[in-house]
C-alpha cells in the first residue's frame, strides 16, 4: 500500500497540540488532511500548522465523518464525548486512536469495542507509556521469564503539586474524575500490560478532596480556583486479580509527598523484581545473594548520540500507522484499556460506598 494514510483530528486541544499533531507530522505514511474543534479557530490553527494540501476543517465532527476518503481518526476530546465520537467514526468506516482513557465510563468503553467488533475497524487507546524504552525492554524481560509469575504490582502517578488548571480537567461532568481517571490511568494500564493480568476479582477504593478547597495553594500550574475543583486530589485502589494477584495503585495531583513520580510501576515475581521508581531497576537472587542493578537504557557514552531519537510520543504514532497500514493488531488492545476502565469505575464505586466492588 503506498498511499499516505488520510488521517482526521477532531479535538484541536492541549493533548493534540502536545502529542498527537507533532508525532503524525514526523511520520513519512501519513497526513493530516480534517481538523474539528468547536472552537473552530483552533482546527483553524491546527490546519496551518500541521494541515496537508486541501486541508478541511469544521466545527461539527458529524460532517467530517461523512468524508468517505479519510481512513483514521484520533479522537483528542474530553472523557465525555470519548464514547459518542468513536463509535461513530467506526461507524462511518473509519479506524480509531482515541485519547485516554477509553471513556468516562465502562458502559461507554464497552460500546466503543463493540462497535469495533461490528465494524472489523481497527480501535487503539493513546496509552504512549507503553511505547517507552523502559517499558518495551521490560516487558521484552518479563516474557523472556525474566521476573517468573508476576504476583504483586503497584502502579504510581503521584504528583505533589501539579493540578492541571485549563480546559476541563477539573469538571467531574465532562471528565469522570480527577488524577485517577487522568493519571492513574496511565500507571494501571502499564501495570497490567506488563504483568499481562486482564482479569480482576475485587476492588476496594478511596478518593480523597483535601486540598482541593485551598486558596492560592503552591501549584506548578499555578493557582487552582477552589470553586471549580469539583474531582478527587488523590486516589488510591486495592486491587485483587482472580489469580491471586494483587496492584495498589497510588494517584494524585495534590498530596504531601516527597517521593512522586507518573506513569511508573513496581513489579515483584517468583524469579526477581523490577521498579521503575528511580530510572529502571531490576533486582533478584543468585548464587544465593541478593542483587539490584539499574538498566542502562543509553547509548553506552557515544559521544555526540543521544540513543533513539524516536520518542514514546513519535513511536506509538508510528506503530498505530503500521498496524492500520498492514492490518496488524495494534499494540494498545480496546479489550485492555476497557479493563483499565471498569478498575478506574470500581475504585470511584467503591470509594462512594466504602465497600468492595466484585468483578462476575
């Protein structure tokens, strides 16, 4: 196939303009031919820059579907419209990359795979953690047999003050949550990926709004307006898988910690451990002596080379076109972000009736 992939965006944001546009744009097998936003000057915007020769661009994503010569959207809206715009998009016969994560809610999640199902059109959830070095060689380790039978994980995104203060990140309506479902979702979708674990029994959850009331509180985005901070600071999951294994997971935005971190696991096996809480670290038995050793994921001090010039960003734009282009499964499953999602619903549940939820 030598045809460039004829690639729409529709959410002309903060996660386009950070993530998406940039990566598509470095990549030989695609262009960007439709920008939608409702905001329309920002598809405006985003068409000078990134847009290819004939660039379109709307206000309504309903008319951009109806253009039959586009083959791949990625949906980079809020939590709440996950759901409506990516089924349609399937249903209009094109393959989807929707941001994280899946949907606001796993009842939404589950519609998106079953249109994907329906449709035999390709769906991929934006998970870029995965796609980093110290994630790909990790799990390349654990397959290899490298940590054993994973039985313990733990899954952290904790940040000490860093409350994202734009766009809607603080609207329970349109987002579903606050760090869990934004950044907690990140830690728990490596989590399970690297342990390849898909099936939980239980969850006990707790979501905490200690903070978020303070006035000019210290914020690395500045300022939180008190009145708008409708979601959790932090939240944290017990969760038990239906093998016995067990994931805590720790998320926040704002919380007295001195020791943060996002998007990083910490994994222990029959065989050795792995965390990824001060660079990558693996840690083991031999000779009947214990052992830990950082990975050294450079270029082994060549001068004047900065190892993979391919970000995890560049990479999982990359990997999404190929596995369009040659009709592979893509490395982000929509069975797996929907796991990720029924977690992240428990943890909420749970935290409003302070009792488990359990998974049939």
């Amino acid at each position: 196939m030598s045809k460039k992939l004829r690639i729409a965006i529709i959410g002309c944001g903060g996660i386009a303009n950070g993530k998406h546009m940039p990566s598509l744009a470095k990549q030989d097998k695609a262009e960007m031919v439709a920008f939608c936003d409702i905001v329309k000057e920002r598809a405006e915007e985003a068409a000078a820059q990134f847009g290819a020769e004939g660039t379109k661009v709307y206000d309504d994503y309903r008319e951009l579907l109806k253009d039959s010569s586009i083959d791949v959207i990625h949906v980079c809206t809020p939590n709440d419209s996950h759901a409506e715009i990516t089924v349609a998009a399937l249903e209009s016969g094109k393959h989807v990359q929707c941001e994280k994560p899946m949907a606001k809610t796993a009842a939404q999640a589950r519609e998106m795979l079953d249109a994907a199902k329906r449709t035999g059109k390709k769906l991929s959830i934006a998970y870029q953690n995965r796609f980093r070095d110290d994630s790909l060689y990790l799990k390349q380790l654990i397959e290899e047999g490298e940590l054993g039978d994973i039985y313990y994980g733990k899954a952290i995104a904790l940040r000490r003050r860093a409350v994202p203060t734009w766009g809607v990140f603080l609207d329970e309506e349109k987002q579903g949550g606050g760090p869990l479902i934004d950044i907690g979702t990140h830690a728990l979708d490596l989590t399970l990926w690297l342990m390849d674990n898909y099936k939980p029994k239980s969850v006990m959850g707790s979501t905490f709004h200690k903070l978020g009331q303070r006035e000019n509180a210290a914020n690395a985005f500045g300022p939180w307006d008190p009145e708008q901070f409708k979601v959790e600071d932090s939240a944290f999951g017990f969760i038990t898988m239906e093998n016995g294994a067990t994931i805590v997971l720790e998320s926040s935005w704002a919380l007295n910690v001195v020791e943060f971190g996002e998007a990083k696991t910490l994994l222990a096996g029959t065989e050795g451990g792995a965390d990824m809480t001060n660079g990558l670290r693996l840690n083991g038995e031999k000779n009947s002596r214990l052992y830990d050793t950082n990975v050294n994921l450079g270029a082994g001090g060549v001068a004047f080379y900065n190892g993979g010039a391919e970000n995890e960003a560049d990479r999982e734009a990359r990997m999404w076109i190929e596995a369009v282009l040659e009709d592979k499964e893509p490395l982000v499953k929509p069975e797996q972000a929907l796991v990720v999602t029924e977690i992240l619903e428990a943890i909420y549940e749970s935290a409003k009736t302070g009792k488990a939820v359990y998974f049939d």
